[in-house]
C-alpha cells in the first residue's frame, strides 16, 4: 500500500521548504482551509490525514499499531521522507503537536522546526503540573465515548470549537467527528487523552512556535506556559481566542504569528 493512498497524502504549493499540517483527533486535513492557502506562495505544502480520519485507507488501521502516538509518528516520519523538500517544518494541531514531536525524537535531524497548535503532552494533572483535567475526568470522557460516540460528537464538538459568533464552524468540527468511524475514533481517543508525553518533549531543542488559544477548554494557558519552560529554542504565543481550533476561527492572528516564526525559512536560512 502506497503511503499516499494510505494517508491520502496531498502536495500544493511550492518553495525551497515544507510545511507538513498535521490535524487534530476528530479532524482531517480539510480543517486547515482556513489557513493554508496564506502559505502555498512560498512554501511546499504536504497535507494528509491520519489514518483512521478523513479519506486515509480505513483497511491501513491496524489497533495494534495504533495502541500509542508512536504508530502515527511512524507514518509522518514516511511521509516526510516521501513527499517533502529542503527544511521541513511540522505544523500539528493538538495530538498531533505530540505526534510531530516524537517523530523529530526517532529520527533527529529530519524535521527543522514545529508549529504547535494548543499543543498538550499530558491532559491528566499531575502534581504541580496543569493538564486541564482530573483523571477521573478523563475516564468519564472515554467512557461516555465508549458508550454513545455520536451523541457525545454532537454535544461536545461546538464546545471544543468554541468561537462564540461563527456557530458554522461548531457544525464543520461536529460533522468531521461524525463521519470518523466511531471503533477507531474511541481508541484514538484513549490514545490520545491517557498519554503522557512529558519526557518526550523536555529538552527538544529543535525551534518551536506555541501557539496556545488564551481560552480553551483542552489545553489551557498553563500547559502553552510549560512547554515554552521546557522546550530551550521555543516561542510561546498567546492567541485572543475562544476555543480550541484557533487556526479555523482565528486563522489570521495564526498566519501573523506563523509569519514571523517561519521568515527564516523564507530568507534562504535553514533555521539552525
């Protein structure tokens, strides 16, 4: 099975260095329409979805695989090495912040820089540590899942999305979580809500932008906070913003600040 039909990989755009989105759970690549076209100007441009979302290969699911981030950084890191060019930088949407991140770890060297969307290496509080969530919360979570994935979609997806004022896009999260097959979507889930990427990330020195919603019920301010106190080469960014896509209902704030952080690569630098 090729790597483009397994993750329906996508290519536009053109420049000297790449720009791989990678969305969030409950997503696909669809969600990055809103941002995306500021940047196939000067910029390769990889989209793709993970498998188990959007138009992946639903056959390539395999549970097993699956059963950690680790799977999903296995899949980016061929994607990179089959589709990008010249310096490559990840921009990941919430888990897949992580997923970008142990990707650069398994394989040093090959991505020069990360974009992290609300990014959250453990959701479970922890000692002096802020996740935004009791564990038992998040058992709760799972286990309404478990029981009633769609319902739950329907309720919780226009909460995550926030952006008070464009309920559309409380619709387009609701009706991408919907058509995730619900199986894959509850062990996503726990995938993604139990891990604890903590030792993953302290110390990664490779440059990373934080771009952190200031309201968002998933990953608060205090975890945007943490990371930029443990990744040395990172750039915390506060986004006036209510909720939790901030590159669907605030897409420009994002662009102006990705601008910035990505002029190096638009220079002729390679950003070492």
């Amino acid at each position: 099975m090729s790597v483009q039909y397994r993750n329906n990989v996508k290519v536009v755009g053109d420049g000297s260095a790449t720009l791989v989105f990678s969305h969030g759970f409950g997503c696909d690549q669809t969600m990055w329409c809103y941002l995306v076209d500021h940047f196939t100007n000067r910029f390769r441009v990889v989209l793709y979805d993970l498998v188990g979302a959007g138009q992946s290969d639903l056959t390539a699911y395999d549970p097993e695989k699956y059963s950690s981030l680790d799977g999903y950084a296995q899949d980016l890191a061929e994607i990179i090495d089959e589709f990008a060019i010249g310096p490559v930088i990840v921009v990941g949407h919430s888990v897949s912040a992580m997923i970008g991140a142990l990707t650069d770890r398994a394989h040093r060297g090959r991505i020069n820089a990360h974009v992290m969307i609300g990014p959250s290496p453990c959701y479970v509080d922890s000692g002096d540590y802020v996740g935004g969530f009791k564990l038992e919360d998040i058992r709760s979570l799972l286990d309404t899942l478990d029981s009633n994935y769609l319902g739950w979609s329907s309720t919780m997806a226009p909460v995550i999305m926030g952006a008070p004022g464009q309920p559309a896009l409380g619709e387009t999260l609701t009706n991408s979580f919907c058509r995730t097959d619900p199986e894959i979507a509850k062990q996503f889930a726990r995938v993604t809500f139990m891990s604890d990427n903590r030792d993953d990330v302290i110390g990664l020195e490779t440059p990373t932008l934080i771009l952190q919603s200031t309201d968002d019920i998933i990953a608060p301010v205090a975890v945007g906070e943490y990371l930029h106190q443990i990744l040395p080469n990172s750039t915390l960014c506060l986004v006036a913003n209510v909720g939790h896509c901030p590159h669907m209902s605030v897409p420009s704030a994002c662009s102006e600040a990705m601008d910035s952080f990505l002029s190096r690569w638009t220079e002729g630098d390679d950003g070492r």
